[in-house]
C-alpha cells in the first residue's frame, strides 16, 4: 500500500471515517491528522508535513474560505480538495477560482482517488519547482558575490551574463559587455587561444584548465586561470558556455618565489612556530614538521601510519572528524578548534586549520594545515570576559551612581543607582544631557564641573548638591577623563556617591556637641575631668553653683588649691583606683556646699580614652545628703508593705494605659505573677472570660473620673486559677492637687464568695431542674415511640427491603433527639458538654451518606481510612461542621466533576516539623487529609485562604467564613493545618489534630453563668428579613437598647449619616441584597472608628464563628438565636470599646 498523509479538515466523526475507509480501498496507507477550527489548523500546519488538505466546505467552527486562506498562507505547495454533501456548482467554482484545486460530493466518494493520484503529482511538481527556484536563486547569489570573472554567452556568442567579479577582473561594466560577441575578448586576450577553445567545446571536445595572461580593458596584464564548461538545455544539448576567470597573478608570483627558495621555505616551516601538518587529497595525514613531533611527542615517519583523530580529545572527535570530511568533501577551507593531547599527555586547546592545495588550478593535491596552540588565548579570554562580567556586576549593584559621558555631555552608560536617583529608566537617559533630567541651575553646575575635568584632563572630586525625582540630595562626585585608544579624551566617567545622611550627621553631630555643653551646664549633677594627678581639666556650671571652692576658675588646679586637704586626699585617691582598674569607681566622698555646710556625694568616676596623652579620668556627682536622711523612713516603710497580707499595687495614669509601677509582695503572693513580670502592664491581665463586664466598666469609669471605687470583681492568678478580689481603688496627688497614681489594695474573698453562691446556686437550679426535667420527661415519651416503632418495623423487615434504610435514618435521627435530651437534663446542673474523646473515623462514617449528597453524583467521593486511628479530644459537631465546610468548598472547585478522597492516619511530629510550623508542638496526632481534583488556588489566594470575609465567589454566593470557620475549630481543638495548592492541579488539606491523653470515658464540664444584660447604647441594626428584624428590634429594646432600623446597607447609610448621636454598635446580616455586611461595616468604620460590629447569619458556612475563628475584634451571632444570646452578643460587643 501507499504511503499518503492528509490535513483533514472535518468536524464530523463519521464523514472523516467513510472518507478514510474509501482511501484505504483505493489503496492508499492514510496517515490522517483531523482539524476543526482555525487554531488546530495552524497548530497542525506548523507542527506537520502533508500531501493533501482535504477539507469539509461548512463547519460550525470553520467554513472552507478561511481554511484555504490559511492554508496558502502556510503550505502554499499543498493542494487542497473540497469534500462536501452540500456545496453547489457556482460554490465551487469560486472556491478554485480562489485556489481550490478540486471538489467532490460526499456521496460520489468513488472519485477521491484518481483525484488525489493526480493532485499529489501536481503538489510534487509544486515542491520541485519551489525547490529548483530556490536553487537557481541561491546559483545567482553566489554569481553574483563570487570573486571570480563569471562569463557565459550562448552558441551564436552573444555574451548572456558578466558577473562583477568579471567588471572588476577586466575593468569593463555588466553593461557595456551585455549582447556584445565573445569575440570582443580577443582584443583582450593575448596568448592563448580561447577562440580555439571554445569552438573545441562546442564540438563535444574536452577543454583542460586554461592559465595564460589577459589583458585588462586598461591594457595593464593579469595572471589568470579559466575554467570553460559547456551550458546544457533542458534536453541535454549544449545550450552556451560559461567561463570562469580567477586572477592567480598573486599565486605565479608565489609560486615562483616558492620554487626560488624551496630550501628557505622548507627550513621555515620546520622553525615555524605553529604545528604544521600536510595530507593526501583523500585527508590522510602523512607529513608533520619538527615543532609538531616535539608539541605532540609524535615520530614525523609515523604520522601516516597514525590516525591522527585520536589525538583529539574524545569530547571533540565526532565534531572534528565531521568538519574535516565535510571541508574534503567540499574540497574548502578547513578551521575549527579542539583539544589535543600533547607530549605530557595533557590537552590543550588548538586551533586547526587547513587549505587545499590546487598546483595547477585543478583537483585537490594536497592539504596544508596548521595547528595553533590558543590554550593560553581561551583561557585569557575566559579571565577577560569574567572580568568584564565582575566590572559589569559591581557597576549593576553598585549603591553609588556610576556613568559616562561624550564630549557634549551626552550620557553613553548608566547604572541602576544613577538611574534611581535621576528618577527616570535608564534607556530613557542614554543620549540625552542633564538639562532634560535637572533644573537649569543644577543642569548649569554639573556642566561646569565636567568640562572643567575634560579640559584639564584632570580626575576632581567635589559635592553636589542637586535636585531630581522629588528630592534635594548631596552627592560627593569623582570625575576623571575618558580616553580613546589614542589617549585623546572623548568624555568622562563619573561616580557619584549620596552624601546627604553623612552631612546631616555632621551638623547634627555639631548640634550634639552643642546640646550636650548646655545639657552638661543646666545638670544638677555635678561633672568634670581631671588628669591622674587630680588636677581639673573641665568642670561644668553646676559644680561651681554647688561646691564651695577656693578659687574662682578651678580649671588648671588641683584638688589641693581647691578644697581642704583631707577632702583632696580622698578625692586623688579614688581618682587613682580608677586609672589602675581601668573601670568605673562608686563611692561617697565628702564635700562642702557653697553655704559652708558638710554634705555627702554620690560620685560615680570613670576612666575617658587619650590619645598619646596622659591618663584622664571622668566624674559625675550628686548630693545624696538629704536623700539619705529619707532612706530610713522609706526602708520602715517597705517592710510595713512587704509585711501585708493584701495585694498592694500602683499604676500611673500619665503613662500610656495606665501600668503598673509597683507590686507588693503580698500582690506576688495572692496572684502568683512576679513583679517583672507585671510592671508596665495594664492590671486588665487579671481578667479572664467570666470577669463581670459591669465591673470592668464601673473600674474604667472611676479611673477616667480620677475617683476612688471598691468593688469585688472576679479575677485570675498565673496559673489561671479564678479568685474573688475585693478591690479598693483610691488616686494619689501631688501637692497642687494633680493625680499622679492610683494605689490599689486586693483582698481574696473567694471562701466568702463559694459559699454564698452555693446557697443561691441550689435554689435556682432545682426550680431549673424541675423545668428541664418535665420536658424531657415529656420529649422522651415521643422519643419512645418513635424509635419503639422503628426497631419493631425494622425487625419485621426483610434485609433486602427497599425502606429498611429508610427506617435506618429514622431511628438515626430518634437516637439524636435522645441526646440533645440529654444534653437538656446535663444544663439543669449549669455544666454542658461540648469537647470530648472523639473517633474520628466514627465521625467519617457517621457524616459519609450527608457528604456525598453535597459533592454530586459527577464527583467521585472516596474515604480510606486507618483501622487503628488514634482518639482525640474534640466537639463532634464542630468535625461535622469542619468536614461540611471543607466538602462543599471542593465541591465548588471541581464544577465539571472530579476526585474527592478524606483520609486518616496516625502520625508523629518531631522537632524539625515543629520548628517550621510554630502553631505545632512536638507529639502524637491523628492527621485528616482532603484532597481535591479542582481548579487550584494561586498564591496570592493561598495567601488569604483563611482571612475572614475573604471569598473567590461571586457576589451573593458564599461569605467568606468556610475556610475562616475551619481554622478556629482547629485551633480550639490545640491542632494546625497544612494547605498545599497550585491552579490546575488541585487542593490538599492536612489537619493536625492531638492524640487525646485522657482515657475513653473523659470529658469536660464547662459551665456557663447568664448574667443580667441591660443597656442604653445606640444600635444600628440592618436586617433584610423583615420578621428578623422585628423579633431582634424588641429584644434590644427590652433590654434598654435604643434602636435604629434599616431594611438593606444602602438604607444603613442613610440612616447613619442622618442621625447625629454616636452609634455605639452596628448589627447586621452578613449575606443581603446589594451591599454585604462586611462591606457595609468597613464604609460606616471609615467615619465611626469606635463603633462596634457584631455579624449575623444563618449560613451553614458561618458556624461555630467564634474563638479564633475570626479576628479577636469581629463578633457573631449564629442563627436562629435565643432572645438572651443576642442581648448577649451585643452587650459582649459593647463591652470590649472599654
């Protein structure tokens, strides 16, 4: 069978295989590449190599017009055939007058043969004609550029070309030859006879190389070579003549010279200092000069019996031997580079080179080559150009500005830190002047400074202070001239370094010293310098002000001129433990006022540097008299404080917040917590969760009143451990009446609290109790009936019944009731059950049936668990709601189905993992795994996967909190998660969750106080549901709250920017028509910054919203609501603007 390729352009699947099927009958082997639309045609034409389109004439995708119009534009030698059921007569036409080659109907495909037989021979005619076109084009190019007189003429003589080698051989133009007679040569010839030859040619005779003398068109002489050849027609007949002239004048002249000093040549080849070699015309090497058997440790009478490629490194022979057969083969100039082994045996780079030799004009005789040892050459150009490369780096990353300008001042080069500080890139800077860059004054300066260094030719370093992208800069700049290869200088080479801080230092350092004088002068410390001999090189102010001297100016003196010699002596002493220690001296010295009277110092002395000078030595002195008096009073004081048993502390309201200066030990002893680690904090870290916020405001509100307040408050020790505290505030002032502290003083009354809330406690929980219990009671007698009726049907079912899992489900959802019962009956004793030793594989097994509805029948859902899957300490409501949230985002993520898998596993991380992971910690954990078939995220949403509100969803189409939600039941359950994703290739969560440490059977009681919710804020309240917003109106009212309604956020806007008052909260539904919650609440905090935000939704993506789920500011409320939790909620909200 014949081979056949075909572009088949074709959009039905059946049409394309009956066109195959009557191809193969008619004998052909089809290799078919089937296409229906313009992209997988180009596609196609690019990236294969046909004999035939064949092409449908109307496609959805593509019509035969635009298909034939890309096809000409991409293989124009294809020939393209029209295969159509429905293409007409004049339809055809057009499409070959267009260039079609044929057409055949789709129900006469008996005809698809012949034609095909017939266009492939006009598609390989094509091809040949193409072929031979682009031959004779690259014939006459190399006509054209040869250096040879190129002469044909045809059989009468009449010259039919003149190639410019022959214009620039004979001296006489393409023009003046064209149409004149071969015989015009003759005028020019002299010797031999080229009439005769040619007459021989043209009688079939054979014409050897011809060398002989022209004469020029000038009359001057030159030495050529012809080579005459007979032009042949298309039928083989001898059509003209061509003759090919190359001037040898150079070569005789050469060659006489050679044959005049053979001896000298041959002793200059042998000193030559290069390796020279010779071969036979076939490249068999079979000659090597004396140099070559010293560089390759190689016997001259050897060279023929050796093969000289092995030689040659194994990395470079196939490249060596290829260029040499070819450049025998072509009988052309040899050169390339390889590494040759050596006498050594080492390799070194060599640069090979070889002409062929024609003694008379004819066939190759011999090969002449050299081999240049260029090892030193490459590895100098190596050094070069990395040098180059280094230069270029340090300019490139270089923070001074480096640049070179032309004569005119045009820049020619540029670094990046130029083009920084110029403000512009550095390809808009090249060939411009300062003047587009600068103001005229600047411009003006830069130009005086560089023709000054050109014309004194001189290298100048100076500053500039110049302005450009925005700023005022000092630059000190070094500028040095630019010389040609000549040494002329042709511009300057500038680098320029910013200077700006350094001068700023500088003043400021001016300014320092400055300051420090006045500083030293307006001290109450006394301050000087003395040499080791104890005489005084400075004092300031101060000491004069303060110290009764003996002389007026006491620089120059020594400590005897000045004082009594007692005092002197003390004083040089210390100064010389000093300057023997080499350290800083505490002492008290004794002194005497300006008044006369006795006083003590507290002198702090210290050794100063000196330079090739005497040892100098620093003081610094306060009067402590007075103040010793005091430290007795304060010592009997301390120890009163120390003795307490109640909490002492002291807070400075001047200071940012409030913190705390002092603790007593009795504070240390009732909290736990050491002094260093409270002072400067706020006194709020003794709160905790279950501190009344009441409270908390009745302490803010008297601190900000600057009153006193006494109160018992709930508070927390170190060790997390809850206390009573019975707290008395009381404000300290100072003498004109202005606060300066508070002083608190804590007792525990815990014991007193236990037991009056033991007597309250049990009065209302048993009337709780009854309540609770009576509808349990009642609950469980429905609960009874339902699953007594489910276990009776399901046990009179047959296993193979189609409503036994029906009844399954409904005895589930009784056991569920039975629990939520329970659950009621737990909270009559205040204590609910919420964390617990979980299976998570049960939780999987329990969740399957739920999960797979929400992923679709078009998402392949695939659960492997462990069997021996470790336990952990969690809520499985919250697992639930973690793997709905997870479930439904991968849902959303594989719209055209997929692969869902949920795995477990048990697994240990080490230290190495929990050092990159700082949520982590080092231990056993059961590991969930998600993993997903869809679109991927990018980074930049990997980034924001778990930000609250954050969503890729359109509007109205989820709120952000899926994966928020996810995040803060993970971390309430002590675990972590590890995201992987990439657009294209899919999602993998792993969740980390902590072995629990408890044995089966452990659980939490976590008790829960309701206290009194009043309030008489302002609340805005935006809620779509009209319902809603009515219920939750009536509850905030009844509380004390006032309210302001609005049914949208457009309204909200409106309503908060025509009420005047301040709006202490806003309270809004996350998911409305138009303007979302979220987005509402980010517009009304640009102009209210302190109100609060509490969201609410009934989203299922939006539960267990709380304890770090979110951002610790954001509040939420789940819906449907207690009245209670949302007066609650709000208060909570309220409560943290305090």
């Amino acid at each position: 069978m014949r081979s056949l390729s075909i572009l088949l352009i074709e959009d039905s699947a059946d049409d394309a295989e009956l066109l195959l099927l009557e191809l193969r009958r008619f004998g052909f082997d089809v290799a078919v590449c089937r296409v229906s639309s313009v992209e997988e045609l180009q596609k196609a034409l690019a990236g294969g190599v046909f004999d035939l389109v064949l092409a449908d004439y109307s496609m959805p995708g593509l019509k035969a017009e635009t298909a034939l119009q890309v096809v000409q534009q991409s293989a124009s030698d294809l020939s393209f055939v029209i295969v159509s059921g429905t293409v007409g007569e004049e339809t055809a036409v057009a499409m070959m007058r267009a260039g079609a080659s044929d057409y055949v109907l789709k129900g006469r495909l008996q005809r698809i043969g012949p034609i095909i037989e017939r266009e492939l021979k006009v598609t390989q005619s094509r091809r040949s004609r193409r072929i031979a076109e682009q031959q004779i084009r690259e014939l006459a190019a190399i006509v054209r550029s040869s250096d040879d007189a190129i002469i044909s003429h045809d059989l009468q003589g009449t010259i039919t070309s003149w190639n410019p080698g022959a214009e620039r051989l004979l001296g006489m133009s393409s023009a003046q030859a064209a149409g004149q007679n071969i015989s015009i040569l003759s005028t020019i010839l002299k010797g031999a006879d080229l009439k005769a030859s040619l007459s021989r040619l043209q009688a079939g005779e054979a014409v050897e190389r011809l060398e002989t003398e022209w004469r020029k068109h000038d009359g001057s002489g030159v030495e050529v070579a012809l080579t005459i050849s007979p032009l042949h027609d298309e039928e083989g007949a001898i059509s003209g003549v061509s003759i090919i002239a190359r001037d040898i004048t150079e070569r005789l002249r050469q060659q006489q010279a050679l044959e005049r000093s053979e001896a000298w040549h041959r002793l200059l080849v042998e000193s030559f200092p290069h390796v020279i070699w010779m071969a036979a015309p076939g490249g068999d090497a079979d000659y090597l000069n004396r140099l070559g058997e010293e560089r390759l440790g190689v016997a001259a009478d050897s060279i023929s019996a050796m093969k000289w490629l092995d030689l040659v490194h194994s990395e470079d022979r196939a490249r060596a031997r290829e260029a040499w057969c070819a450049a025998v083969k072509s009988e052309s100039i040899y050169r390339t580079e390889y590494r040759v082994r050596v006498a050594d045996g080492s390799y070194r780079w060599y640069l090979s080179q070889a002409v062929p030799l024609r003694p008379d004009g004819g066939a190759v005789q011999r090969w002449v080559g050299t081999w240049t040892d260029i090892d030193d050459f490459r590895r100098a150009d190596a050094a070069l150009t990395r040098t180059a490369d280094l230069l270029n780096a340090v300019a490139e990353s270089s923070p001074d500005a480096i640049f070179v300008k032309d004569l005119e001042g045009r820049y020619l080069l540029i670094n990046p830190a130029a083009a920084r500080f110029m403000g512009h890139r550095a390809e808009d800077i090249l060939g411009k002047e300062d003047d587009s860059f600068f103001s005229p004054a600047d411009a003006a300066l830069i130009g005086h400074n560089d023709r000054r260094v050109m014309e004194t030719g001189r290298q100048e370093t100076s500053e500039e202070e110049l302005t450009s992208a925005g700023g005022r800069r000092v630059y000190l700049a070094t500028k040095f001239p630019y010389r040609d290869r000549d040494g002329k200088i042709s511009g300057l080479v500038g680098i320029s370094r910013d200077i700006t801080d350094r001068k700023h230092v500088e003043a400021a350092l001016r300014d320092s010293e400055e300051r420090f004088r006045t500083f030293m002068d307006h001290s109450p410390a006394l301050a000087w310098i003395t040499d080791e001999d104890g005489r005084l090189i400075y004092v300031n102010a101060t000491y004069s002000r303060i110290v009764k001297l003996n002389a007026p100016a006491p620089e120059g003196l020594s400590m005897f001129d000045l004082f009594p010699r007692e005092i002197a002596e003390v004083y040089l002493q210390n100064i010389r433990k000093v300057i023997a220690a080499g350290r800083v001296v505490e002492a008290i010295e004794p002194g005497i006022r300006l008044d006369g009277t006795p006083c003590e110092f507290l002198v702090y002395k210290f050794p100063l540097p000196s330079v090739d000078g005497p040892a100098l030595v620093g003081g610094m002195a306060l009067d402590i008299t007075d103040r010793k008096r005091t430290e007795e009073a304060l010592l009997l004081r301390d120890r009163a404080i120390g003795a307490a048993t109640q909490g002492i502390l002291i807070t400075d309201p001047l200071q940012e917040d409030n913190p705390i200066t002092f603790v007593s030990p009795g504070f240390e002893r009732l909290t736990g917590y050491s002094a260093d680690e409270v002072l400067g904090r706020n006194c709020r870290f003794l709160q905790g969760a279950k501190t009344d916020p009441s409270a908390k405001l009745r302490i803010r509100k008297a601190l900000r009143a600057g009153q006193a307040i006494s109160l018992e408050i709930l508070n927390y020790r170190k060790n997390g451990q809850p206390f009573w505290n019975a707290l008395s505030v009381s404000p300290v002032h100072d003498a004109k009446g202005k606060l300066t502290h508070f002083i608190g003083v804590q007792t525990d009354v815990t014991e007193r609290r236990q037991l009056e809330e033991q007597v309250r406690g049990s009065q209302k929980m048993e009337a709780v109790g009854q309540l609770a219990g009576g509808i349990a009671h009642d609950f469980n007698n429905f609960l009874t009936v339902i699953n007594g009726y489910s276990d009776v049907l399901l046990q009179t079912l047959p296993t193979n019944s189609p409503i036994r899992e029906t009844m399954l489900q409904i005895r589930k959802a009784g056991e569920r009731s039975a629990d939520l019962t329970n659950q009621l009956l737990t909270f009559s004793r205040r204590q609910m059950f919420s964390p617990r030793i979980v299976d998570l594989n049960a939780v999987l097994i329990d969740s399957r049936r739920m999960l797979r509805q929400i992923v679709g029948e078009d998402v392949e859902f695939v659960i492997n668990l462990e069997p021996k899957l470790e336990s952990i300490w969690a809520d499985p409501g919250q697992l639930q709601q973690l793997l709905m949230n997870l479930v439904v985002n991968a849902r959303d993520a594989m719209p055209a189905g997929g692969r869902l898998t949920l795995e477990t596993a048990n697994v240990l991380v080490d230290e190495t993992f929990a050092e990159s992971r700082p949520d982590a910690s080092v231990g056993p954990y059961v590991m969930l795994t998600m993993s997903d078939t869809g679109t991927g995220m990018s980074q930049e949403v990997l980034a924001r996967a778990f930000d609250p509100f954050f969503t890729t969803k359109p509007s109205g189409k989820g709120t952000g909190l899926g994966l928020a939600v996810v995040h803060g039941i993970v971390r309430q359950s002590d675990g972590f998660i590890a995201l992987d994703s990439a657009v294209g290739k899919g999602t993998v969560f792993r969740i980390f969750l902590p072995v629990a440490q408890a044995v089966e059977g452990d659980s939490v009681e976590v008790t829960s106080v309701i206290p009194s919710v009043r309030g008489s804020e302002t609340i805005l309240l935006v809620e779509d549901d009209d319902g809603v917003r009515g219920l939750s109106r009536q509850i905030l009212a009844a509380h004390g709250f006032t309210v302001l309604e609005a049914a949208h956020g457009e309204e909200a806007l409106t309503v908060a920017k025509k009420f005047t008052g301040e709006i202490h909260l806003l309270v809004t539904d996350v998911v409305m028509p138009g303007l979302s919650g979220g987005k509402l609440a980010e517009q009304l905090l640009q102009n209210r910054p302190d109100m609060q935000v509490l969201f609410v939704s009934g989203y299922a993506d939006d539960a267990v919203v709380r304890h770090g789920v979110l951002h610790e500011l954001v509040h939420f409320l789940q819906k449907p609501f207690a009245p209670a939790a949302l007066a609650m909620k709000a208060r909570e909200a309220l409560d943290t603007r305090l």
